[in-house]
C-alpha cells in the first residue's frame, strides 16, 4: 500500500511537471530570460550565443572556429593589440578578437590560453616584453581547451620557453587527434585542482560542453592592493548535439554556484566581444588613479553572465526536442 501511495504520488509530481514544461518551458522563454540576465552588459554574448554568430576578424572564418588551423595568417592589422594591464597582478596580452590572459606571481608567470601560432611570438611574448616582463618567466600555460585559437601557440611557448602546458585529459585527447600546430601531452589537469605558483594559486574545473573537457578558472588578483576573484568561463561557444548542450547546462549551473560560494566579483572570457573587454582595456590603458576598474562588477553579474550561456544552451536544447 506503501509502494502505490509512493508510485502514485511520483506519476502526479511529474505530471505536474511535464504540464510546467508544456505551457511555459519553451525555447522562447529561455531566450526571454537570457535577454533579461544580459541586460546592458552582456549583450554581445546574448547575441551570439542565442542568435546567429557573425563571422569574426583576426581568426577562423565562418564555420571554421575550432575546426583547424585558418589557411594563412591574416593580415597583422585585423588582429594585433597591444597588451594592457588589467589588474595589480594579471594582463592582457590577447588579440583584438582573442584573448590571453597572464597572470604574474612572486615565481613566474601562469598564462591563461596562448592564442595562435602565427600571434603567440608578438602578442604574448612580445607583450610581456612590453609590459616589463620575461617571456621566459611563463611557467605554465593553462590551455581552456583546444581550438587553435587558444592551443595554437602552446608549442611556441614549450619550445622556446619550456613552459609546462596544462590540459585536461579529455581535451589532449582531442588534441592528439587534431592536425596542425600543437603542443605535446604534458600536465593533466584534474577538476578543482590548484594550482600553484609562488604566492598565487588558481584553481581549475573542468566544464565540458563546449569540448569534452573544457577549463574554466578562478583566479584571485589584486587592484591596487584589494582583492578580487575573476571567474574565467572556459569554453563558450555551443554544439549542435543534444550531449554537448547538456552537458554544457550542468556545467554551468555547476560554475555559477562555484563562483557564488567564491564569492568571484570579475568574469573573463577568452574572447573580447563577450566579457567586454573591447571597451574595458582602452578605459583601463587610460585609467586614472583610483578609478573604478571596469572588471570588477560584483557577484550577481558574474552569475548573470552565467546564466545567459546557460539559458541560451537551454533554449537550442529545446529546439533539437
């Protein structure tokens, strides 16, 4: 009598449920509210994320993102940036439409994605140079995940600098089965693991959803000595297969509950249009002392940014059903 009352009340829950679904669970209305979470901040993600991308400058054409190396470098004018310091301990040493992120330690330098292979040599080594540091201070190079434009110069920086490259398994994995340029296996990042490095320690997660084994990262710095925790959401772009999309859901339902523990009040991304990073680093090469810096916009916005990738993925996984 037990086991009926509990199968009973099961069946009315979850078709309650399913008639939730029905009436307002549409693809529409996760488009709704990624359209409200966006607000005025993240409206270049929004678009791209539940809108048709357009093509971008500096990188793969349409369709190739991801896909293999583009067939030639492009033009240096399209993509060079100079590089630019964000925060008391991390830079931008990124292209215009990509972006890499070095963050310096009491011990070296960890460096946040490495771009292509025809950019690492001017925009990273050539910016730290710029900057006032040593190239050859790159102790780690975490790779987010391995689409050329950000796996692309980590055989540069292992040759030339023996920097240690730091992937997740699933993702060298993927590595090992691309073509073109690509750095050899090397470290295997496990999820929420820290890593450290002198006086700074960052710690991963591993995200699938945009690769099977996408890197997002928390990394504490300092702006004129006060603390801050940058959430960076590894892999942005979606799939077209029902597995990816799920997965990418959980992963970031899981991240925004990780940054809200954390209490992260900055979020980057490793592309400039989404974290708005196109109109935050000409402020900041101007910045006056003691004035606000762009990046830091607190934790609701942190989460908002993550709930716009994930009600986007929402809204394409209810499309494919």
């Amino acid at each position: 009598m037990k086991l009926a009352l509990t199968l009973a009340i099961g069946i009315a829950v979850t078709s309650a449920t399913l008639v939730g679904q029905n009436a307002g669970d549409t693809s529409e209305a996760h488009v709704a509210r990624a359209k409200t979470a966006a607000a005025n901040d993240f409206q270049n993600l929004f678009t791209f994320l539940c809108a048709t991308p357009a093509p971008r400058g500096g990188g793969p054409g349409p369709g190739r993102r991801g896909g293999g190396p583009p067939p030639g470098p492009p033009d240096r004018s399209t993509w060079y940036s100079e590089p630019v310091r964000v925060f008391d301990n991390l830079y931008f040493v990124g292209q215009s439409e990509y972006s890499a992120w070095a963050v310096t330690t009491s011990e070296g330098i960890i460096l946040i994605d490495t771009l292509f292979d025809y950019s690492v040599e001017e925009e990273v080594a050539g910016g730290l140079k710029k900057l006032g540091f040593d190239p050859a201070a790159i102790r780690f190079a975490v790779v987010t995940h391995p689409h050329p434009d950000h796996h692309g110069g980590a055989k540069f920086l292992q040759d030339r600098y023996r920097a240690r490259v730091v992937m997740s398994a699933a993702d060298w994995d993927v590595i090992d089965r691309l073509n073109g340029t690509r750095p050899a296996r090397d470290m295997i990042a496990t999820d929420g693991q820290q890593l450290t490095l002198g006086d700074t320690t960052v710690t991963l997660y591993i995200t699938p959803g945009h690769t099977p084994g996408t890197l997002s990262v928390l990394i504490p710095v300092r702006d004129n000595g006060k603390r801050h925790l940058v959430a960076l959401w590894g892999g942005t772009g979606l799939n077209a297969d029902r597995d990816s999309l799920q997965a990418y859901i959980k992963s970031a339902q899981r991240f925004d509950e990780i940054t809200r523990q954390a209490g992260a009040d900055v979020i980057l991304s490793n592309h400039t249009d989404w974290d708005g990073s196109k109109v935050h680093l000409p402020r900041l090469a101007k910045r006056e002392p003691d004035s606000p810096n762009p990046y830091v916009v607190g934790t609701p916005a942190v989460r908002r940014y993550l709930e716009v990738a994930r009600e986007c993925a929402m809204a394409r996984l209810m499309r494919l059903n």
